[in-house]
C-alpha cells in the first residue's frame, strides 16, 4: 500500500517534472498515412508553428500501413512524455476499431485527443452523363433501375465506401461498391464514366466540380459546406440524420501528463487561428473544426465510435 | 501559335535566376538521392515540403519536380557501377548495365544511359506541352478491362521470350506472382498470407523486394569469391561510348522514349513498367539477342530512356485532370495543397505561369542534369577502385537507411534481408529474380483489375474482347499471337532469352 501511494506520488511528481521540461529533445508526430496526403500535409503545415513556439523541433514522421494501425499503435505504446504525438484520424480512431477484428490498441484509453485539427464533409459527385441533379434524382433513378448504378470508393471501409452503404440503407436502393486503391484511380474512372457516382473527399472534388468534370449533388454533414453553398445536404433532402465528416487531429500517448495536454492544445489552438495556418486548412476543405477542448475532443471521438461501428457493422465491410 | 506564345511564358518564368537556381538544387539533389540506394524521391520530397513553405508555388514544384526526375537519372548510377537499383524503375537497367560495368565498359553505360535520358526528357517534355490535355484523355480511356489486358500482354511477352530455362523463368514468375498476393485483398479486405502480422497487411514493398534480390544478394555473393573478387578498373575501356554503341542505341533510345512516354500517362507504376517494356522489345527487336544480358549496350539504353520519359509524362495526369498516378505525383498534389492550391483541371487555365513555368524547367533541368553527369562520370568510375572490403558495408548501411526511410519502419530491413538470402539462393540455382520482379509488380495490378471489370460487367468475361473495348481486345489478340509463335515448334528456335542475366 505504502509501496503504491509511493509510486503514485513518484509518478506526479515525475509527471509534473515532465510537464515543466515539456518539449525537452525534439517531438516527433507520427502519421500513419504515406506522405503526401492530406493528414501529412496539415502535420507539415502545424510541425513549424509548434517549433516555434516551443523551440524544439517537431519531425513528422511517416509510418503507414494496415490502414493506419501500425502508426497509431505505436503512439500508443510510445513512452507518454509528450514527445510522441499522432495524427489521429477518423480511419484509426473511430472506424478500424469495428473493421478489423483485432486492433492492437483502444482508441480511447490509449490516447489524449489533444485537438481536433480539421474536418472535411464527403460529397455526393456522380459522372456528368448521369441523368441526376438533385438527391431526388438519384433516389428515382436507382429505383428504376436497379442495380445498374457502381459507386467507387478509395477502399474497403473508407468513409466514401460506408457513405455509399448509409445511403443504400436510407434509401433502400441497390448499387454495387467498386473498391479501389486509393481515391486517384477511384476518381478517373469516375471522370471517364465507368462507374457513375462517388462520396468524395470535398478537398479533393471540388477543383472537379468547379470546373465541371463531374457534378456535385450534395454534401454528407448536417450542415452545408461554406466552400459549396449551393449544394444541399444528405439530412435536408431526405435523408434524416446522414452525417458523416472525414476529420483528423492531434493525439498523444494515454497516460500524457494534464500539463503537457493543456499547453499542446493551447498552442494549437492560437497556431489554428493564423491566417496562413486558416487559409491553409481551408484550401483542404475544412471549415473549422466543431470541438475546441481536449475534452470535448475524447467525447467526439467516443461518439464517432460508436456511430462508425453500427454503420461499420450494417455495411458488412471488414478486413481480416 | 498559342503553344508557342504558352511555351515563352514558361521559359520567361523558368530562366529567372531564382527558379534556375531552384530547378539546379532539385536536380542535383535528385541525383544524389537516384545515386543513393533506397533513399528515393518519395521520402526527399516529403521531408522537403515544409522547406517548400516559404517559396513560390512555382519554385516550390520546380525543385521538386527536378528532385524527381534527377532521381531517375542517378538511379542508372548505381545500378550499372553495382548493381543496385537505386530507384524502382532502374531495376532493369541492371541487367546490361552492370555486366557492361563487369566488362570495363561502366563509362560508356553511363554516358548512354544520361544521353538516352536526356533526350527522353526532352521529347517528353515536347509531349507535354504540345498534347497534355488530350493525351489526358486517352489516359481516361484506360480503364480496369484495358489495364488486364494490357498486363497479360505484358506477362505473356517476359514469360513467352524467356528461354534457356523457360521453366525456371515461368517458375519465378508465379513466384513473383505469388508474393504479389501478400497482403489485404482489394475488393473483400480479406488477408492473405500475412500471418498476423500487420506490416505485411499492404503487402511486401517493391523497392524492399528489389534492393534485397538485387544488391544483397550482389555482396553476399561476391563475399564468397574471397580472393577472385571482380576489379572492375582493371581493364576500363575508355569513359564515352563508341561510334559502334551510338549505332546501336539511338534506335533503341527512340522506342524507350515514345513507349516510356505513352505508358508514363497511365496512372499506376507507368515507368517501371515502361523500363520493362522497353527492355523487352529491344530484345525481340534486336538481331542478335543473345547479347542481352551480357552487355548489351541497348539494353541500358532502351530501358533508361523508357523511364525517364515515363516519369516526365506522369505529370499529365496530374497536371491536367488532378489525379496523381503515383505517390511522387501524390506528393506534389500535396505540396499544391500547402500553397494554397487545390490541384486540378483548373490549374492550366487559372494559373498559367505555374503550368507552363513547370514544364519550361524540365527541359532546363534536363540539360543542367546532362551537363552534371557527364563529367562525373570519371568520377564515378572512380568509385569503382574503392577496395570491396570497404565499398560493400556502405553499400549496405545506405540501403538499409534507404529501405527504412520507405516507411521508417524496421520491419522492412528484416525483409529486405529475407530477400537478399533467397536472391542468393536463386543466383545459385541460377534462377533469375528480374521475371520474379516483373510477376511481382504486374500480378496484384491483373488481379484487381480483372476483378474489377467482372464487377463493372457484372460477372461477364466477354467484357475484355467486346468490340466497345477495342484497346483491351487488341491487347489480348497480341496477347495470342505472341503465345502462338511460342506454340509453333518451327518457331521455336528463334525463341529468345529475355530474362537471362548471367553471362558466364
């Protein structure tokens, strides 16, 4: 007993000496995508504001694979000190847990969900020569003609994958998923009409709108878009409650000290609020994120849980 | 002349003493890293993108395109002095390049490979300005039927060309294959042959695969020769290619260049494939094929102009209809995004001098990199004399820091090594790893795209020789006429060794 309230005591004391030396050596934040992606960039775009302002470099450091586990499970088994930091996203904390069997770590007690850096609705595109403008549209074609329409995706439980389900579900309709590697191929064969819609990344559809390659229908979050006024929501056009936003953010190790938590997350906070940090993001489609707090983070997290792992488990998509 | 008046725009933008200095930086750092092994551009760029920051969006793809094609260029380097791929897409440079080397004639190789290289570049680049946007579309033509189709072609021509040991080559090929099916199955997110172990869940790496086959497996076996250890410098027999090899390679450097810059276009490992490709027709073009793989000087120029061009066209895609068709590609999208600049179809119109400034500075950067090599090549040669005992542990240490800063993970070193052993292996039953290499690439491209087509056509095969895909049907029809000369037993003796490396 003395032996443990001994040990406790050593550890926040140790703890608090941790906190008041926070950053002491260079902080590395893992992402575990390939480079080049959007959950890369917006780690390349904050990794200078924070060395700045804690005069310690902060590295990203990729580290893919198994869609995102391999990376998160190693910050969570990375010593809790503040100097391992993740870009945890919605693939690895919210839907993987359901879609893979096994997963190595738990996505809420492994971690501090520092903040939520940016979230990005799914839009509805479908290839010009379909004859569909409205959600109503869609809904009369698939009917009338019943398992004719593909829908792509970038992968098997990607978040355009399980969109397309939740609408299938809503609607009651029948069209067949076309999983690919990746958005790119995804959106070229959507480009050339082979297959006929898609629940696109907004930051990655919307140069394809605009210029009109494709034509956007609506958008999957309950509320519009500030970068597609004109595009109605799933929700408002029938389709009660659709929401889905991709999003990502900062995360640390579970048992990172208070201390350390608070002085990311208000940082980050101030970094987010910079023009250029602002503009940014906004090229990436993010309109802000809806939750500022660490706490109010976890509770984001622990909700999208539970809402990815009925839709995870109603679409019959898994990986194992 | 629009493209006339688009192309002075971009040379305006890309002379500017700072953008010149941007596109020298990139190709010189792209050299070096194409020299290094492993160390590729994928992991240069993406450690550069913060750099990238505080420049221009223009100079910012300038030197990052630069450090992409420079990496093709120095990646010949290595494979022709050690046969080490240093890049992906110089895998098949190996195969002549470095028996050249063996022969003295390492100077030569390289001369050809960064003049095939430069006028690939150039044509490329012409390409690119003069028909991007329609050759976009033809891209889009390109679908999950086409793609099969094309990748029997591709499979039928290695495994119907190899002889020797045919059964040996079609044995390292489903090899390849088979090791292709590592890791999550695209369409059910099945696992397959990972054993619960979640690095493999996206499968094996090719780089990982390559530089083990390839450059392990080179110095573990030269480790054994003990005494006899090949000295290349003994006997160099002059730096620059002869009138006889310039005969030889122009008409090899001219179908690398248009075959590298058609399959460049399409998205998904265009220029390894290209190099492939190429490698391929010169043989079967090629009067007296049993020089391949002894030396030839063709086959270095063929695959390495291929390559070059290939990766000066993949910026179509990207540039024209925002679909990156590889992670180089992906990476410079992001770096778009950094800027502020949402990729796609607009970019042309709405930014023109970003447009046409980038492609104005790869033909500059082209000539900067032909300027840059030439001269290094003495030097290079040079390196040659390093004695082995101390030339192979650096060897290893930069693959092994190359191959860990694929995805900085370590996992990959012990696969690397795994492969390096059966390299060996194989070099002892004299199997070739380059139909392993190529079954490796082009088995899980067939697989998902073949199955990808039977769920568009909802189950039914005649999609791939229906008349409404006459590019897919013209492929398998090539596909049967290749394989029928193989069947014809007159025929047969003409067959040729495509694969076989070993000169001894």
């Amino acid at each position: 007993m003395r032996r443990a309230v001994l040990a406790a005591a050593l550890a926040a004391a140790s703890s608090l000496a941790f906190a008041q030396a926070w950053p002491s050596r260079p902080v590395q934040i893992v992402v575990p995508y390939a480079a080049g992606g959007p959950v890369d960039v917006s780690a390349r775009i904050v990794a200078p504001k924070l060395q700045q302002a804690f005069g310690q470099p902060f590295v990203v450091e990729n580290r893919p694979g198994a869609g995102g586990n391999i990376g998160a499970d190693f910050v969570a088994k990375a010593a809790p000190d503040g100097h391992t930091l993740l870009m945890g996203a919605i693939a690895t904390h919210a839907i993987n847990p359901t879609l893979y069997p096994k997963i190595p770590y738990d996505p809420v007690r492994d971690f501090r969900h520092v903040t939520l850096l940016i979230q990005v609705p799914n839009v509805l595109v479908v290839n010009n020569d379909l004859p569909v403008r409205s959600v109503k549209d869609l809904i009369d074609y698939a009917r009338k003609n019943p398992g004719k329409l593909d829908f792509a995706s970038g992968s098997t439980g990607s978040t355009g994958h399980l969109a397309g389900e939740l609408f299938k579900q809503l609607t009651g309709t029948y069209m067949v998923h076309i999983p690919y590697k990746g958005s790119a191929p995804a959106t070229a064969d959507l480009f050339a009409g082979r297959v006929h819609l898609m629940f696109d990344n907004l930051a990655s559809a919307l140069p394809s709108i605009r210029t009109g390659k494709v034509r956007g229908i609506a958008v999957t979050t309950l509320q519009r878009s500030g970068f597609v006024k004109d595009l109605p929501t799933l929700h408002e056009s029938g389709l009660k409650d659709f929401d889905l936003t991709t999003w990502w953010g900062i995360m640390a190790p579970g048992k990172t000290p208070d201390a350390v938590v608070e002085q990311l997350a208000a940082e980050l906070a101030r970094v987010m609020q910079q023009a250029d940090v602002r503009e940014r993001f906004a090229a990436m489609g993010s309109d802000g994120p809806s939750v500022r707090t660490p706490r109010e983070f976890t509770a984001f997290v622990e909700r999208e849980l539970r809402t990815y792992a009925g839709l995870v488990k109603r679409s019959g998509a898994s990986v194992d | 002349m629009e493209v006339l008046d688009n192309l002075m725009l971009g040379f305006s933008v890309a002379v500017s003493p700072m953008h010149l200095l941007y596109a020298l930086i990139g190709v010189l750092l792209g050299t070096l890293i194409g020299v290094l092994p492993g160390v590729g551009p994928v992991a240069t760029i993406a450690m550069l993108l913060p750099i990238t920051f505080n420049l221009s969006p223009v100079a910012a793809l300038i030197m990052l395109a630069g450090i992409y094609y420079g990496a093709q260029y120095g990646g010949s380097t290595s494979a022709i002095l050690v046969n080490l791929p240093g890049e992906t897409a110089s895998v098949v440079t190996c195969l002549d390049g470095y028996q050249m080397a063996r022969q003295g004639r390492a100077g030569p190789a390289l001369a050809i490979s960064a003049i095939g290289s430069f006028f690939a570049g150039c044509c490329a680049t012409l390409i690119i300005a003069l028909a991007a946007p329609p050759l976009a579309e033809v891209a889009l033509k390109f679908g999950p039927a086409e793609y099969f189709s094309l990748m029997v072609l591709g499979l039928v021509a290695a495994t119907v060309l190899a002889h020797g040991s045919l059964v040996k080559a079609i044995a390292m090929v489903v090899l390849g294959l088979l090791l292709g099916l590592i890791g999550t199955d695209v369409n059910s997110g099945v696992l397959r042959f990972t054993f619960g172990i979640p690095e493999l869940s996206d499968g094996i790496g090719f780089a990982v695969v390559a530089m083990g086959m390839f450059g392990v497996a080179e110095i573990i076996g030269n480790l054994e020769l003990k005494d006899k250890r090949e000295v290349f410098t003994s006997n160099v027999k002059g730096l620059f290619p002869t009138v006889d090899d310039f005969k030889r390679s122009w008409k090899a450097i001219l179908r690398g260049t248009a075959l590298g810059s058609f399959l460049g276009i399409l998205p998904g490992g265009g220029s390894i494939l290209a190099a492939f490709g190429a490698y391929t027709l010169e043989k079967k073009m090629s009067k007296n094929p049993e020089r391949f793989g002894k030396g030839a000087i063709e086959g270095v120029a063929a695959p390495e102009s291929a390559n070059n061009a290939g990766a000066q066209t993949s910026f179509i895609p990207m540039l024209t209809l925002g679909i990156p068709g590889n992670a180089v590609m992906a990476l410079m999208i992001g770096a778009l995004m950094i800027q502020g600049i949402a990729p796609g179809p607009q970019v042309m119109n709405e930014k023109p001098e970003l447009f046409w400034g980038l492609i104005a500075s790869m033909w500059i950067g082209n000539f900067f990199l032909v300027v840059l090599n030439l001269p290094l090549i003495g030097m290079w040669i040079k390196l040659l004399t390093v004695p082995y005992r101390y030339l192979y542990p650096s060897i290893l240490v930069f693959m092994a820091i190359g191959v860990y800063s694929l995805s900085n993970n370590p996992f990959d070193l012990v696969v690397m090594a795994v492969f390096g052993l059966l390299g060996y292996i194989c070099v002892k039953l004299e199997c070739e790893p380059a139909p392993m290499i190529l079954g490796f690439i082009l088995g899980p491209l067939m697989e998902e795209n073949l199955r990808r087509a039977m769920l568009l056509s909802r189950g039914d095969p005649f999609v791939f020789v229906s008349p409404s895909k006459p590019i897919s049907l013209g492929f398998l029809i090539a596909s049967a006429v290749l394989l029928v000369i193989v069947m014809l037993p007159a025929l047969r003796k003409k067959r040729e060794e495509v694969f076989v490396e070993d000169a001894t």
